[in-house]
C-alpha cells in the first residue's frame, strides 16, 4: 500500500508516515512547538550494580548480551573516532554472529571506515541506517538496497529526537579515549585520543543501557569526566578503539587551489565591506580548505584593526587556536576538534571550553549557541535560485553526504556560503535543488569564484556593500554564468519509493530522497 | 593502460611502416580533472559506437554523445568506436580531444570550431602593462578555465616546455579551442609557441583566434622574428583579420643575449623582451642562484636593449610558489634592475608582483613634490629647480615624471593631480 504523502510548507511532496512511524511534514521555519514532555528512560537502581563501582566486563560482546541486545533495537555510536572508529563495525559483526535481525543503527555520523557494516545491511542484521550515509553507503541508499527507510537528520536535530522520544536509543555503545571503571569517560588520554566526546551526551543521558568501551582504562576518577558513570552499565577493555592517524588529522591544511583562495579572499573582503566582522564578532568556519583560509584571512584583518572575536565555536582547528593564543579570539568553545594543536590546546588552555552539541545546536531547547552567531561559514552541494540549499544529495541524485551541523548552523545572523560557481563540469546553483535541506530564507550570501549573491531578502547587506566594489551578481547570473561555461546539465531520474528522509532540526520533514532510476 | 598496448602494436607492423587504425587524446587517470581521454577506432559498417564513463554522465551523458556524434559527422567518419573516459571536460576540451583523435588518422584541414565568445574579441595595446603575466600548461584544461579570474596583465597558454613531445599535436588545438571559449576576463590573451618550424606551425592555430601577443621562446636573433612574421602577415591576409599581434621574445643563451639589441628593435611587433633564466644559465654551465650574480649582465644587457628599442624588459619566472616574502624580494630587486614585469607560474604569485611593481605612496609622495618645483619653477621662469634648499637636476625629474605617469596610469591618482593639489591650496 502506498504511504500517503502531502505537500509540506516548503513546498515539497513527503510522506506521513516513515518506517511505520507517524511523520509531521515541515510547518515552516519555527512554526513546530512540539508540546508535551521531554522522553525519559527507564529508571535504574544502584542494587542492580556492583557496589565496589566495577563495571568492567570481558568483551563487547558480553555487555551487547548482558544489555539484552535483540531484534529490532536501536543502537547508538558517536562519530568521534572519525574514519579511525574501529567498534561501530565491531557492534554489528557481533550481532551478525548472535543472529540478531532487524537493527537501526543510529550513529552521530558515519565515515568510509563503517563502509563494512553494508554487508549487515545485506543479511538482514540491520533495518536502516538514521544517520549520515557517506560514500558507498550513500550508493547503496540511493540505490534502494536498504530494508528500511533513512533518516537524515542534523547533529541538532538528532540530539531533539533524542530528547522528544522520536529516537529511542535501546544501547548507546560510547567509544571513549580514557575511561575508568565505573564508566567515567573523557575524549583526551590515550592513543586513541580524539579531544572530547560531546556528541555523545544526549546518548548517555537518554539510552535504556549505556556501554562504554575504552583502550585506555585508568584508576578511578576519570577526571574531568565527558560521560559521568552514573549513566553508564557496562564498561569494555579492548586493544583498541581507533587508529589514531585517521582519528585526528595530524595538521589541518589551508587550500592550496587558487580558485578556493579566490574564494576565501572574496570571502573575507565582503565580510570586511558588509561590516559584518568588526569587534567581538563570533564566527564559526569548518575545517574544510577553503573554510581555513577565511580563517587565516580573517585571522589577518582582525589582527590589522586591533579587533577581536568575543567568541568562536569549533570544531576547532589550529587556526583558531592561534587566534585564541593570539588574542583575536576570547574564547573558543568546542564540540569537536580536529587536529593535534586543537587537542594541545584543549587540553591546556582554560578558555578553550568543551561545549557539548547537545547545548549548541538543540532546536527544542530554552536557546542556543547557533543564532547567537554573528558570522557563518557553511558549504553545499547545491543552492537553488530561491537561495534553498542542500548537502546531502549531488546533482546526480546520489546520497553522498550528511547535514552535520549545516541545518543549525542557518540561524545564525549572516549565513554565509562560500562555493565553487561549479565542481568539474557540474555547476552548484540550479534551478531547484535535488533535496531541500535548508529553506532559503536563511541562506544569505553565496560567495564564489565568479561573483557573489546575496539574498534579495538581506536588503540591509545588499545596502552595506552597495558601490563596495565587490563583484556582486544576482543568484540567477551567476546561475546563467555556470550554465554558459557547463551546459545546461539533464536531470537524474527517480522512481517514486523514498529511500531517506530529511528532517528539519524540530524534527518535521522537510524533505524525502527517492530512489534512482538506474539505467 | 589496454589502449596503450594495443595501439603500440598497431603503429608498427611486422613490416615496421606505421599503420594506424586507433588513436588516443586527451589525458585521464586519478589526479586529472576537467578533461577526458578518448580512443577512436575506425570500423567499416558498424555505424558510430560511443563507450562513455563519466564522473557527470548523469547530468551530461547524453550532450556528450551528441556532441561526439556532431564532430564525427563534421569529418565524415562513418563508422568508429569511440571510448571516452571523462573526468567533467567542459565541451571544447571534449571537442578538441575528439578532433586530435580523428587528425591521427585522417589528413583533413578541415577544423572543428567551437563557438567565439564575444567577450574574447579585444584588442591590446603596444604600452599596456605586463607586470604579471601567468604561464599555464597548454595541454591541461583544468587549470586554463578559472585562470582569468586571477587578474593577470597576460594569461600565456604554452606549447612548449610545458607541454610533453608527444602531446604538441593536441595541445595546439586545444589551446585553439580555448582562446575562443575561455573569458579571459580582460588579460593579454598570450601562448607561447614551440621553437623552429614548429613554432611557426603553431601560428596558425592561433593568429585567427585573437591571440594577442605570441612569445617566442629560444629567441637569438632577429631571423626567426621575421619570419614569424611574415607567417602571421600571411594568416591575416588569408583571414582578412585586422588585429595587431605582438611579439615578445623570451632570450635564454649567450648567443640571444649577445644579439639583445637587434632582437629588441627587429619589428614593431616586438613590444618586450623576457628573459628566461633557467636556460640561459645552463647555456653557461653555472647554478642559477637566488642572489643571481651569475646572470645580472645578461638580465642588464637585456634591460638596456629593450630600453634603447622603447620596449619592455620582462624578469624570469619566480620558481618557489610557496614563499611569497621571498617572491616579493625578487621583484623588488628586478624593479630597481629596470625591468617592467615577470613571468608567474601559480595564480597567487599575481598580486605579489604587481605590488611589487606598483609604486608606493612614499615613492609617489616624494615624485609629486619634485614635479610640483618644477611646474611652479617653471611658471615662474626660474632656471633652476630646487625642493627646500636642494637643488634638482633635470633627470630626477624625469624619473619623478615616469613614477607619476606610472601612478596615473595605474589609477593611483588622478591624472588631474597636479590641478588637484593646486586647487586645494588655493
């Protein structure tokens, strides 16, 4: 029977019903106020655990066993490991070998690494990924082979689900650098180091069961702990829990290509003629290429002008770090960080603060970090000429990436997109985007190699950089330049079954991936 | 790798003459982007087979084929199986790539033009400024598409050292190709051209495609500029094309050197004068140094030569793309030399010459006060000039006069300055 599917507010066709669960399309951007009471798990007794405080058990799998793992749960794990994470996989084969069916894995992210878990997908081990879904496991999404029906949502918009009770975690299984073994944990110590461990706290907070695993145990207190013991069941010794070189880039590196120097130099000089980068600006950049040197750029023009930033929110890399150290930064606050200065620094400078995406990016909270930003760099795959952006689809149809923080990262005061005007041959602002995950009235300015957009709806920053001598353009010259250079690229096909859903970060569809139609 | 092999073994027969049914343009592999490879097979009677794998086939597959089938059918090629292996080539690469295929195996004149754009039709001028002057592969697309972004005085598409012996052929037409689809946002549209005959061949490629200014590598006298062109008169004439074409000849041994002046003054065409470095110290025998004491007679022999020809001496390329202090140093130290500009080899060396070349305040500051004496010394009817108590010789005010020219004609002022200041005064 054919899921009934109505047109959201966004204007785009979603179905009211996802893996049999009720679905509510998108209202329009803060229009959904949910009600009602936050979930809360079942409640524990300290009778039930060891009163010495020793919850260390001999594997992995006897904790999966011992947390009563079977068909159709849903299992947590945090992405901090990167493309280094060596227990995700490690879940699933276990499950594998136990016959257990049927599994939503629900991970903060997912990397290359986790590319093995396709072959749980195959026999049956796991339903659906709700998640991000990279590379061949994009593909194979895309391509219709999963049971069950994806679920993209932000790094925000999962910790809401968390907390509302869309997603209800059976097993949190915590990858942790240091852990002692009442299940106190921390992202620095170790060799598998990773920084910190934020993305997993509405997991601990919310899961029925709770297991850490640590290659790197000490006495207790693991201090200052991440993930505080009271939460946790079982805590796990294995050899290793990641391959430290794929856990922390080694050194973040500023593009070397001239167009995205280009791009980043377009980037900071709007930022300079618009006003928006003055004293105490907060900013937030990525650690991609181009977003590194904004920050390198911006780093220079704040030094010149005697300026600094109030506040930067991280993924940290050295780059800010050297501002904060430089003193054009007054503090950095940091849900991830992704290199060994970033890691030094958190571990020894007071005004780098751990700050947990729980806190940062939750949409069905009392405020958050993400509209208190003055200055937003964010990237994607596609912008539309209503300025609507996605990032987790290409041009071509495939599910390739996943949202990240981009969803809440839009409420910031100026969102900014700096992106090539095309990626060989393909050009990145069409007429519609192939997947909605971000409604255009929050994108306010697209910066590219050939002149920059801004949103018709910023009419006071269309005003600030009038006569600025900035190459600005409307959304649909620059989509015409593209066309001219490129060609006018045919559409992918798709068939009418919904491989994944997008959701917005209050949890309603925002928008649905269709299969490909494969020639 | 299937291809190479294959078409190994059909250039040489057993009889040892070259027989050709495949042929192979293009480039493809893992760190190529925005071109294509393709392999042509000739057939008889199985019509047109097109095998494409493409990083874009979804978005473009299907204008890719019919521009394929467009240029066979342009050369009359009947039957064929084609193989192209995509990385996002833009349409004129793929056409360029395709029409070298067929030119390996049919002798035809005949020639695929893509489409001229109009923002390509601009004439340069003989005195324009070629401060920076960016040099790229005339065989890698990839890099030619954004190049004009970078606001270059000149963008060189080079046929010779950068291009490898066996790839010349397709790189003349790509480089044709891309003076007539590539905006070059306004810089000097330039290639330069291989040596000897080849060189010479290479013209007509380019002289009916705007190109601006040729440069002539392994330049020794003034011969070959004669030649070159009397070939270029010939393609106008043939053409009926109107548009000036400039020379710069790049002098790169001893012997170019000794004969700098009859070079620089060989043609009204010649416009400047490079130097090429790595060359000319090999042609010596010694290690090219960062000081460069092994070359500054050649570099000054060709400065004064371009000077007495009122043409412009233009500095070697900067060789360490990652050290731009040291970049900037080099072209301080060329500009007090005499010379006018120099080459780049990586778009981000661009603004670091032109600063380097472009006059500073305090230069412009202390050059407005000078002319100032002069004009009111002048006005005045006084014989001598002086600036407070020091007296000022005629040629430190015409070195002041080229800075202010140079300044004005930069924009850094105002060609009105003098009356400015006068006004502001009053």
């Amino acid at each position: 029977m054919p899921i009934k599917t109505v047109i959201n507010a966004a204007g785009r066709s979603v179905p009211l019903e996802i893996n049999g669960q009720p679905a509510i399309p998108f209202k329009g951007v803060g229009k959904h106020k949910p009600g009602g009471r936050k979930y809360s798990p079942p409640i524990p007794a300290c009778s039930d655990y060891p009163d010495d405080g020793n919850k260390v058990v001999g594997s992995l799998e006897e904790a999966l066993r011992k947390c009563g793992l079977s068909d159709g749960m849903t299992i947590s794990t945090h992405h901090h490991l990167r493309d280094g994470d060596l227990i995700s996989n490690k879940v699933f084969e276990i499950a594998s070998s136990l016959g257990v069916k049927d599994l939503i894995w629900f991970p903060s992210a997912s990397f290359p690494c986790n590319d093995p878990v396709i072959k749980y997908l195959d026999d049956g081990t796991i339903n659906r990924i709700e998640g991000s879904m990279n590379g061949p496991l994009g593909r194979y999404v895309s391509e219709g082979k999963m049971k069950g029906t994806a679920v993209l949502r932000s790094h925000g918009g999962r910790v809401q689900a968390i907390q509302d009770g869309e997603v209800r975690i059976d097993i949190a299984v915590l990858a942790a650098p240091t852990a002692d073994c009442f299940g106190n944990a921390k992202g620095t110590g170790g060799h598998s180091a990773c920084g910190v461990i934020g993305y997993a706290k509405a997991d601990y907070l919310y899961a029925t069961r709770v297991i850490v695993v640590t290659d790197n145990l000490v006495d207790f207190p693991c201090f200052p702990m991440e993930i505080e013991g009271n939460y946790v069941d079982y805590v796990v010794v294995v050899d290793r829990i990641g391959i430290p070189e794929k856990i922390i880039s080694g050194t973040t590196q500023v593009t070397k290509s001239p167009d995205r120097l280009l791009i980043a130099e377009l980037t900071a000089s709007f930022l300079v003629k618009s006003g928006i980068l003055k004293d105490g600006a907060t900013i937030q950049a990525g650690a991609g290429g181009t977003s590194l040197a904004i920050a390198v750029f911006v780093h220079q023009i704040l030094k010149e002008k005697g300026w600094k930033s109030k506040f930067g929110f991280g993924g940290s890399t050295k780059y800010m770090v050297k501002m904060l150290e430089e003193g054009q930064m007054g503090f950095i606050l940091d849900a991830q960080v992704f290199d060994l200065d970033s890691v030094k620094s958190i571990e020894n400078n007071p005004n780098h603060v751990p700050y947990p995406v729980f806190n940062a990016y939750n949409y069905h909270s009392k405020g958050n970090l993400t509209s208190m930003m003055d200055i937003m760099i964010l990237g994607a795959t596609e912008v539309d000429l209503n300025f609507n952006g996605n990032v987790v689809t290409h041009s071509d149809g495939y599910l390739l990436h996943g949202i990240g923080g981009w969803q809440n990262c839009l409420h910031a005061r100026n969102v900014i997109l700096p992106i090539p005007l095309f990626r060989d041959r393909i050009p990145v602002i069409v007429d519609e985007v192939t997947t909605l995950c971000g409604p255009g009235e929050l994108i306010d300015v697209i910066i590219t190699e050939r002149g920059i957009a801004v949103n018709p709806l910023r009419k006071d920053l269309i005003e600030s950089v009038k006569g600025s001598g900035l190459p600005l353009k409307t959304i649909k010259e620059l989509k015409d330049e593209a066309e001219k250079i490129c060609g006018v690229p045919q559409k992918p096909k798709f068939e009418e079954d919904i491989v994944a859903a997008v959701k917005w970060v209050d949890g309603t569809v925002i928008d649905v991936v269709r299969k490909l139609k494969t020639m | 790798m299937f291809e190479k092999i294959t078409r190994f073994e059909l250039h040489y027969q057993s009889d040892g003459k070259m027989k050709k049914s495949i042929a192979i343009a293009g480039n493809s592999g893992l760190k190529v982007r925005s071109d294509c490879e393709i392999m042509l097979e000739l057939k008889s009677g199985e019509g047109i087979i097109i095998d494409l794998t493409s990083k874009v086939k979804a978005l473009y597959g299907e204008s890719i084929k019919r521009l394929i089938a467009e240029i066979l059918d342009f050369f009359s090629v009947k039957d064929a199986f084609i193989r192209i292996n995509d990385s996002g080539a833009l349409p004129f690469v793929i056409a360029a790539r395709m029409e070298s295929a067929i030119k390996q195996l049919i002798n035809t004149d005949l020639e695929f033009l893509p489409e001229f754009l109009n923002e390509n039709l601009y004439t340069t001028t003989k005195e324009r400024f070629r401060f920076s002057r960016l040099y790229l592969p005339g065989n890698t697309p990839g890099l030619m598409i954004n190049a004009g972004l970078h606001s270059a005085d000149g963008i060189i598409l080079d046929l010779e050292d950068s291009v490898a012996p066996e790839k010349k052929d397709e790189a003349r037409i790509l480089v044709r190709n891309a003076l007539r689809q590539i905006d070059f946002h306004g810089a000097e549209r330039m290639v330069r051209i291989n040596q000897g005959d080849r060189g010479l061949e290479d013209l007509h490629f380019l002289i009916p495609h705007n190109v601006n200014l040729v440069l002539i590598p392994k330049c020794e006298g003034a011969d070959y500029i004669k030649k070159a062109e009397e070939v270029i008169n010939s393609i106008n004439k043939k053409f009926n094309l109107k548009n000036q074409v400039f020379l710069m000849p790049i002098i790169e041994s001893a012997l170019g050197i000794e004969n700098s002046w009859e070079i620089a003054h060989a043609s009204e065409s010649v416009v400047a004068l490079a130097i090429g470095l790595e060359d000319y110290t090999a042609d010596l025998g010694v290690t090219r140094t960062i000081e460069g004491n092994e070359s500054f007679y050649a570099r000054t022999r060709l400065i004064v030569a371009a000077k007495a020809a009122g043409i412009q001496p233009i500095d070697s390329v900067f060789s360490d793309v990652a050290d731009m202090d040291a970049l900037l140093q080099n072209v301080l130290i060329s500009k007090s030399l005499g010379f006018e500009g120099m080459g780049c080899i990586h778009p981000r060396q661009i603004a670091v010459i032109k600063k380097g070349f472009t006059p500073d305040q305090a230069e412009i500051e202390k050059s407005k006060k000078i002319v100032q004496a002069f004009e009111s010394a002048k006005i005045q009817g006084l014989g001598v000039v002086a600036l407070g108590s020091k007296m000022i010789d005629p040629p430190v005010v015409a070195r002041a006069q080229k800075i202010i020219d140079l300044a004005v004609r930069l924009n850094l002022i105002s060609g009105d300055w003098i009356n400015e200041i006068t006004s502001v005064e009053k």
